[in-house]
C-alpha cells in the first residue's frame, strides 16, 4: 500500500465506568457504558470504515467497551491490546500510532481521556463543518468518537497532520 493512501484513525474513549473499589486500571463499566458501547460501534459500522487494526488499552473499561462495540461492524480488525495506551501522555500516544505498519490503513484506538482528546486537538490540522466546534463543546465524554483523516506513512503522524471529519457521542 502506497503512504500516499489516504489513511482513517479513530479515537474512541471507554464507555461509562463504574466508580467502585477496584484500582483505576480494574473498574469494569457501569450499566450505562454496557449500553452506549453497542451504540458507538453502531455508529462506526455506519461511518462505513473497515479497519485494519484496533489498539486498545488494557484496562477493563476499554476492553469491555471494545468486546460491546465490535461486534456490531462489518469486519473484525485485528486487535492489539496494548499496556501502553494506558496513562499514555499525548507523546507516547503518537509514538504508537508512528509504530504502525503502512500496511494498515485504518486505524482505530480504544483509549482514555485526557489522552483521545489531545490526541485529536493534536492532529487536526484542519476539519469538516462543525466538528472541531462540536468537539471542543462536548470535551470529548465517554463513548465518544472522533475520525482523522490523513495522506502518507504513520511514521509522518504528528501535529496537524489529519483533517477532523466526524466526531460523535451517544449524547448528540
């Protein structure tokens, strides 16, 4: 696949968490995240996106908000779970995505907040409509989503590098 490919990533946070006696890394979803996971996969088969491959984090929320939302898209990217994405500042998140083989196209990883908001205030050198507005409104709530596009290597991934094209949540 040539790097001038235009390439999709998704930043999708975890659904709503459950504030109990676990350590932070171990909270599962509360009932309403057990809902709205299904509907942002919904949402994302409905973007018409295939992916390539998910990077997720390895905390309980993110895991079971993946497990509840992909199964609703046409194709199961392949999925790497991945210890990282975890507390990941804005710089490790872009070191990952510069990981990624040029082979994949589209992307999407399954994160935590503050770190899938900066990350897309980071690469969106420019965006559609109203999407950046919309986004800077809502902060980025669980579930949400946001769609980078971009032209060239993951290697070249860096500040204003994509164009914001969708972002949404269960709340819109």
């Amino acid at each position: 696949m040539s790097v001038e490919t235009p390439r999709m990533i998704v930043l999708l946070r975890h659904s709503k968490a459950d504030w109990g006696q676990e350590a932070d890394h171990e909270r599962p979803l509360a009932d309403r995240g057990r809902q709205e996971a299904p509907l942002a996969g919904r949402r994302l088969a409905a973007s018409g996106i295939s992916f390539d491959l998910a990077l997720c984090s390895t905390a309980v929320r993110t895991r079971e908000t993946w497990k509840l939302a992909v199964p609703e898209l046409p194709q199961r990217p392949k999925t790497v779970y991945e210890e990282r994405m975890y507390e990941a500042s804005l710089g490790e998140l872009i070191a990952l995505v510069n990981e990624v083989s040029d082979e994949v196209r589209n992307l999407v990883l399954i994160g935590h907040n503050p770190g899938m908001h900066g990350l897309a205030d980071a690469l969106a050198g420019e965006a559609e409509g109203d999407t950046l507005a919309r986004m800077s409104r809502s902060g980025f709530p669980t579930s949400a989503f946001a769609v980078l596009r971009f032209t060239g290597s993951w290697k070249s991934v860096e500040h204003g590098v994509g164009t914001l094209v969708d972002f949404w949540t269960p709340h819109s």
